[in-house]
C-alpha cells in the first residue's frame, strides 16, 4: 500500500459515485481535504485483515476489492467483490471494534481513505456534509442487509430441503 502524497482526485471523479451524489463541489472538496489517497497492487493486496483494529472507512476508486471472512479453520469466504464508488470499512467509524472481515484488492486499486480523526473532524466542522454522506451510507448499508437477508432464507430453505432427503 502506499499512500499519494499529491491530491489526485477531482471533484469530477467522486460526484459520479453515489455516496456523493447529494454534495455541492465545495463540500466535496473539502472531503477530498480530510481523505487520503491510498494504492494498492498485486504486490501489496492486503488492505485489513480481519481482526484488525477498525481505523476508517475505504472508498474505491478505481479496480476492485475482495470482501471476505476466515472460518474456524481459517477457510476463505467471498462475501463480495466491490468496484468503483463502493465502500468498505465502516462499521469501523460506528462501533471501535476489529474488523469483521478482510479486504484486499484485486490488481491494482485507487481507494479514498477516510480514517476516524478525519471523521471526527468532518463531525465537528461540517456536520451537514457528513449527515448527507451518511445517509447515503445507510441506504446502502440497508440495501445490503436486505440482500443478506434474501441469502440467510434461501440458504436456510435450502438446507431444510436437504434435511428431508
């Protein structure tokens, strides 16, 4: 991983992305102001493990990222693959625990960071932006559960059906 030192990003890439879709340019300028730009490579994949003490919230904005979980028996298991303009990590921002998966990039991978002092301050300083991005963040996060709901049911119909051979 590496982190870009210049502010490579422009307005123009991040109000494409849904999260950011309800902001003004200066809101989001001033987004991109708290945020780090972080690389990822085939080299380097690895963006947390799970386990990992949650520090931020990440941002694709470019390739793709591997979600998933370790098993008992350290087992891999794809919870999904994410693209550009998805975000990971932040349950991280809401509750301070590990993480509950891990991430790791596919090739090469673009991510915005947005590490939880830089929430914090986004907290203190722009609390508009921050409830507008927010919102955005739970109707995804909802939409999420909502397909994980669909999964448990199906999974569990499934295994019933099998239990009856």
């Amino acid at each position: 991983m590496t982190t870009d030192q210049r502010q490579t990003v422009s307005v123009a890439d991040l109000a494409r992305f849904a999260i950011f879709r309800d902001l003004e340019k200066d809101d989001i300028v001033e987004f991109l102001r708290t945020a780090k730009v972080r690389s990822y490579s085939p080299m380097r994949p690895s963006i947390f493990q799970q386990g990992d003490p949650g520090d931020g919230m990440y941002i694709v904005l470019s390739g793709e990222v591997d979600i998933y979980s370790l098993d008992t028996a350290k087992r891999r298991h794809l919870i999904g693959t994410l693209g550009e303009g998805e975000f990971f990590g932040e349950m991280s921002l809401i509750e301070e625990k590990g993480r509950a998966a891990s991430a790791e990039a596919k090739g090469e991978a673009r991510l915005i960071f947005l590490g939880r002092d830089a929430f914090t301050q986004m907290q203190k300083n722009q609390p508009a932006v921050l409830n507008r991005i927010l919102l955005r963040m739970m109707r995804e996060m909802s939409h999420r559960l909502r397909l994980l709901d669909q999964r448990y049911v199906t999974s569990k119909a499934a295994l019933g059906v099998m239990q009856g051979f």
